[in-house]
C-alpha cells in the first residue's frame, strides 16, 4: 500500500472519532465564540430584552481593564510554580522508585495513585481542614495556632499551589517511571562501561531518551494548571479577600454567573482557549524540531 493509500486508511479509522470530537468540542466552542459577540446577560436570556451584537466590544472591555491583566499574570505564575512544582517532585519519587524495593515502590505508588484519584473538591476540603487556623493538624505540629493560611495573598496561592502538586505529581511520576524502565539496559551499561558517572548517564544517556516524555507530561501539566478552578474556589472562598486570589476560569465564573455578563465570560473562555492552543502549537513545533513523529 503506498504511504497514500496509507494516509486515507488512517484517516478513515480516525473519522467516528473525529466525528464525536467535532460535537463534543467544535460545537461548544462555536458557541462560546458568538455569545462572546453579545452583550448576553440575565435580561437576555430571561426574554427581557433583545440581544445587541457588539463584535469584540466585550473583548475591548476586557483587554482594557486592569483587573484582567493582573489575573492573567496571577494565572500565569500560578500554573508555572505548578508545573515545575509537579515536574520536580513526580521525577524525584520516579526515579526514587526504580531503586527501592518492591513492596515499597507498591506503597509509592498506591499512596500516589490514591491522591490522583481524590476528587478536587475532597481534597481541597481536607487540605483546608489540615491548614485550618484553630483546629488544624500542620498549624499544632508548627506550634502556630490561629495562623490563617488563606488570609494572605501569597500563603493561600502557595497552600493551593501545594494540594495542586499533591494531586497531580502522580501522573508525572506514574509515567516518568514507566518511560526509565522502558530504557535499555544495554543502553545504560555501555555508558558505565565508558566510565560515565551517574550524573553524566543521567544528564547525557537518560534526559536525552525520556524527553519526548516529559515534553507531554509538560503540556499536559501546563493546560491542567492554567484551567485550575475547585482548588482556588473552594480553598480561597471564590477567590480570596477582594479577589487577590484570582484566577482566570474563577474570573470568567464570576463575571459569567455572579456578575451575569455571560458575553464577558464568554470572551475571557476565548482568550483562555486561545493561549491553550498557541501552548499546544508551541509543543507540536518543539517536537517536530526534536525530530519526533507526530
């Protein structure tokens, strides 16, 4: 079969996929873009008042306001300390777990796998009962009773930072793991054959094969993190005192349902959708240059 033939045949596969994909997310997106393009609030949906098409005049409303720019940058130094927070620890107990006994990587990765799977809204909750400023467990270890680690701008992004890295390094540990045992042995014996030390196997022989890999558990942490919402809902009361712990997906809820401009929490799901897509052209380029198929 020429490399033609083959292309049609794939694509033929992949059709029913793409199919429920295009319901799934082509149409929601088409129809997150035109409320964006209304001044749509609860007089319009209630039958109140006639639609007004304003093109991107909710899109000026928002690229003029401060209060955007600000919970952009929070939203973007937020998910950075997340994924590097993630990356770090999940590639820590991955490799912790190649060189420990089996019953112990078991227990590894069932207590890992068991912070995975704890609903955000679970997990928030106990975090915020272990952090709590009278009663909770951390503050009588410390010896600080009555500190409050969601009254200060900055201890509550970092306490939610840490229960986002608590739920999510699993996935980055679980496959880092699986990409080091994947790598030959041969592979590894030749450069301490070579006389490579442990730091130069690692850094030359081991990075360079597991990259591919962590360029995915990369993206995906990436998008994971910018989309955060329970943890900064629940654990900062919707998003702090005066909203100095916003994000951008508690930004548009509130601006879409308590506010009820629906047309301006369209437009700030747009400019979300579309940061994501320029990440994920940013990953699919780094991986063509990394010679990788895709």
């Amino acid at each position: 079969m020429t490399a033609k033939g083959q292309g049609r045949t794939a694509f033929a596969y992949l059709t029913p996929a793409l199919l429920v994909l295009g319901g799934l997310l082509a149409y929601p997106i088409y129809q997150l873009v035109l409320i964006s393009l209304y001044d749509y609030g609860q007089e319009q949906v209630s039958g109140g008042a006639p639609l007004t098409f304003l093109g991107l005049g909710n899109y000026q409303k928002l690229l003029g306001e401060q209060q955007f720019w600000t919970v952009l940058g929070q939203t973007v130094a937020f998910a950075a300390v997340c994924v590097v927070g993630t990356l770090i620890v999940g590639a820590f107990l991955a490799i912790l777990a190649t060189r420990v006994r089996t019953w112990v990587r078991m227990t590894l990765f069932l207590a890992a796998l068991g912070a995975w799977s704890t609903p955000a809204v679970a997990g928030s909750t106990i975090w915020l009962f272990l952090f709590d400023a009278n009663f909770g467990f951390v503050n009588e270890v410390l010896g600080i009773q009555g500190f409050s680690w969601t009254f200060d701008k900055w201890t509550a992004f970092g306490l939610v930072a840490a229960q986002v890295i608590w739920c999510s390094f699993p996935f980055v540990m679980v496959t880092l793991y699986a990409g080091i045992k994947a790598i030959p042995g041969e592979v590894l014996e030749a450069a301490a054959l070579d006389g490579a030390s442990a730091f130069r196997t690692a850094w030359s022989v081991t990075l360079p094969l597991l990259r591919p890999i962590i360029l995915v558990v990369t993206i995906q942490s990436i998008i994971w993190d910018f989309k955060v919402f329970t943890q900064i809902y629940v654990m900062t009361n919707g998003g702090g005192i005066a909203g100095r712990n916003l994000v951008l997906n508690v930004y548009a809820y509130q601006q879409a349902f308590a506010a009820s401009e629906y047309g301006l929490g369209a437009a700030i799901g747009v400019v979300m959708t579309v940061l994501l897509l320029v990440i994920t052209l940013f990953y699919l380029r780094a991986l063509r240059r990394s010679g990788e198929v895709l």
